[in-house]
C-alpha cells in the first residue's frame, strides 16, 4: 500500500528542545516537501527538496532544518530557534520536481509546546 | 508573485443548496490549478484539476483566465461535503502555491 507515512501524530515540545518529525514515502517520488498547516493561514512551504541529497529553503525556512540522504526519507527538525512551532505540519510528495503533477500528502503531525 | 486568494474563511449552505467555494489568482503564466479537499480526520487529498476536466463528487471547477478564477461549484451540497477546501496553482519549474482555505459546512 503506497503513500506518505509521518510520525508520530501528535508531538510535544519543551522550551528549548529540537525535536524531529520523521517523513516517509514508498511511492519512489523524487521530491518531496515539508509544509506548516495554521488556521486562516492555509499551507506555507518550510523546505522542499528535489532529489537525494540536494534541498531548499521554502517560504519560512528560519527554525527548521531538513536532511535528505535517502529518497525515502525526508525528516524535518525544528529546532530552538523556532519560536512559535506550534502548529500542523505536513509532508507531501510528487514524482518529480518541476511538473504540473499533484502532490501526495500524509496525514500529518501536530507539534505542540509544553 | 504568485498569490492565491480564497475570500471566504467560512462558507454555511443548507444540504441541497448549491454551492460556490470561490478562488482567485494572481500569476503571469498559464498555471495548473488544483482543488484539494480536507475532510474531518483525513488527510489532505486532491479532489480536482483544471487540465481534467472532471466532475468529482458532484464538483466542478471551471478556469476563468480573464477574471483569473477557479471557483467550484457543486449543485446541491450534501453533509459529507463538509471539509476545507483548498484552492492551489503550479507552474513548470516553481513550487504550488495554497491559498487560504475555506471551511464549508453542510447544515442538515
């Protein structure tokens, strides 16, 4: 069964913690994209990467990093510097970066702060 | 730069009535444009695309170059419509771009 799997759902954070939200996708996509969901707000991109090994800064990339030495697997970090992480976060994929093709979400993860 | 607007926050129709979720865009090219659909506990799903011109669970959305719009309509709204809808464009080389999104509740 092919998709996008993130953990965990929910996420909690205390002052000062970097926590990781894992990403994961059997669909052999290419690229794949991190997006933080607030209400009002709709989706804005925090970074996006377009092969292995390679990943850009989105919209409001300040507080989060990303790795993506897998193709499988692109986690995001949110670190200390992210002072208001609270927030839905989703991952997506597509085949390949630069198409017209739609992108595939997972179900998300809710960070909250402690 | 690409911006995507959807005016309301919160659209309330009675099941049966239609309904018009609407969106407007702003973008110098000939974007792609998406409508995708939230339903309660569920994860973010496409619900429809220009270049298909399908009608997806009663829903259609029709291009409007001059007035750059993509609004979806759908006849007579049932209870399971209930959902945020969110209108999105692409272009060749660039990243979607979401507008805001619109609740819609279906009152019974």
């Amino acid at each position: 069964d092919g998709g996008i799997t993130q953990s965990p759902k929910y996420l909690f954070r205390k002052e000062g913690q970097n926590v990781t939200l894992s990403c994961e996708q059997n669909l052999n996509h290419d690229a794949m994209y991190w997006y933080r969901q607030d209400p009002g707000q709709g989706l804005r991109l925090i970074y996006y990467s377009q092969i292995v090994n390679d990943f850009q800064k989105g919209d409001i990339a300040e507080g989060y990093s990303v790795s993506r030495e897998k193709k499988e697997s692109f986690p995001l970090t949110v670190t200390s510097a992210q002072k208001n992480p609270t927030a839905f976060y989703l991952c997506a994929s597509t085949p390949r970066a630069g198409g017209l093709q739609p992108q595939h979400f997972g179900d998300g993860t809710r960070l909250s702060i402690l | 730069a690409q911006r995507v607007t959807q005016p309301e926050k919160l659209l309330s129709v009675f099941k049966g009535a239609p309904v018009e979720l609407k969106c407007n865009y702003s973008y110098s090219g000939s974007p792609e444009l998406f409508w995708y659909v939230q339903y309660s506990r569920q994860r973010l799903q496409l619900l429809l695309r220009h270049i298909s011109r399908e009608s997806i669970k009663g829903f259609t959305a029709d291009l409007n170059k001059g007035e750059t719009s993509f609004h979806l309509k759908k006849p007579f709204a049932q209870e399971e419509d209930s959902a945020m809808y969110y209108c999105a464009l692409i272009n060749y080389g660039q990243n979607f771009v979401f507008g805001p999104g619109t609740r819609l509740s279906v009152l019974p």
